[in-house]
C-alpha cells in the first residue's frame, strides 16, 4: 500500500552544543577485563536426541548410538551448535584475580547411516557436548549482593565475581564409526567438530569519558488532526485480496 513520500530536507536529529567543549562525565559501562579467543577441533562421541530403534534395541535419549547392521560409512548433516551454558565460575586458587571458567557447548545434528551400495539405512537425531575451560583475569572482588531493575541484570548473588559472555560458532568436519579395540567391528559413531569460540570476563564500572554533553533532539512536529475516514477513502481498493492473480 503506497503512501506520498515526504520530500522535504531532512532535519538534524540533534541540536549540539559548542563544538568546541569538551566535558568529563561519569557513565554506567560493561568494562572488558580479559578476553581470549580459541579455535578447538573436537572427537566427541554422537548420543540419540530422539527414541528410536536400531536393529531390535529400543535407544533412548542420551543413550550411545549404536552403528546400525549392514552399515558401511555414517555421514553428519545439519549441525547447530544449540545451547552454551555456564557450567562453573570460581576463582582460581593458584593465580591471583583470574577465574576459572567452564563452559559447556551443546550440538545437534543429524547421523544417516549407508550401506555399502550408498543407500540410505537410517537417520536419526542427534547431539554432542563439549565443556571448554577456560582461565581469565577478572580482578578481585568483595564478598557483596548486587540488585538493579536493568533488563539482564535484575540481580546477583556473587556481586564481586565478574560475568561472563561466552560465544560460538560450529563447523561440521566429519563423522565415522568408533572400533572395537579387539573384535575391530564398529561399535558406536564419533563426530569431528571445529569449534570456534571467545570469551569475555566483565563488570558493571563506573567510568570519566570525555563528552560534548547531551544530544538535544530536534522540536516535534505540530500534530495534525487526521480524518480516518477521508485517510481510508483515499487508499487503493485492495483488488488482489478479493481476486487473487492467476499463475
């Protein structure tokens, strides 16, 4: 539905001060106190996702994906890395005002399973976990409860402890199946994982920037009564609603 474009200049959104003083004012800041990044290939064995069957053998969910009878190679499709969660936070005992991160990554994907003709024997759903350590400076802090009604942070019952952010990205390599040590028969599947993370150690602080000073915005525009009638008698009959465009 088409509406008049307004083609008058548009006007500066803020009103500056004098340009030329500078002003030190104190902010509210999320302040990085280390940071690391890492790039990890993982061997991690595949667990079921879902209830399935697999040769007579009712497999639940967490259970060891067996490798199904007949099967020749095994194939991973559809990873996502789901879920990062902060496993544990404490301080570290051997390194003053670092901490000692873990983290847990949490994949899904899909196992289809081949014979030795490349057809297809089974699919089935599927997911890996991974916990990454992870040991960062995030300075000391006093033994104190931290409240604020800020969207994220309503509370905290380790107000000196710093928090954490931890990001990642997955990249699906390879998936094959895990041996017998004796028998050398394939036993259940193992997935190679390129596992890209970072992750950051922060505080709320309060901190001096240098500031020009406020942003004033611009005067409002005079309001103008709208007639809703006349506004409605002006749009275009909706024609395609009522008489739907053939192919």
């Amino acid at each position: 539905m088409a509406f008049p474009i307004d083609k008058q200049k548009p006007h500066d959104p803020c009103k500056k001060p004098d340009p030329g003083k500078m002003l030190v004012e104190p902010i509210i800041a999320h302040k990085i106190y280390d940071s690391c990044r890492a790039q990890d290939c993982l061997s991690i064995v595949a667990f079921a996702a879902e209830v399935v069957h697999i040769d007579g053998t009712h497999i639940h969910i967490g259970d060891v994906i067996p490798v199904p009878k007949g099967a020749g190679s095994v194939e991973m499709d559809g990873l996502k890395l789901k879920k990062i969660s902060i496993a544990s936070k404490h301080p570290s005992p051997f390194r003053h005002g670092f901490w000692d991160i873990d983290v847990r990554f949490e994949f899904e994907y899909v196992l289809t399973f081949f014979d030795c003709s490349r057809e297809i024997i089974l699919k089935v759903h599927a997911f890996s976990s991974h916990k990454k350590h992870y040991c960062l400076f995030g300075s000391v802090g006093a033994d104190m409860a931290m409240a604020t009604d800020f969207i994220g942070f309503m509370s905290s019952p380790q107000g000196g402890a710093p928090f954490v952010m931890a990001e990642g990205k997955a990249v699906a390599l390879k998936a094959e199946f895990r041996c017998n040590h004796r028998s050398r028969k394939p036993v259940d599947v193992v997935v190679t994982i390129g596992l890209f993370s970072t992750m950051r150690l922060f505080r709320i602080v309060g901190l001096d920037v240098e500031s020009r000073g406020f942003c004033i915005p611009r005067e409002c525009e005079p309001e103008c009564p709208i007639d809703p009638c006349g506004f409605f008698s002006n749009l275009e009959f909706p024609v395609d609603t009522f008489a739907p465009p053939p192919k």
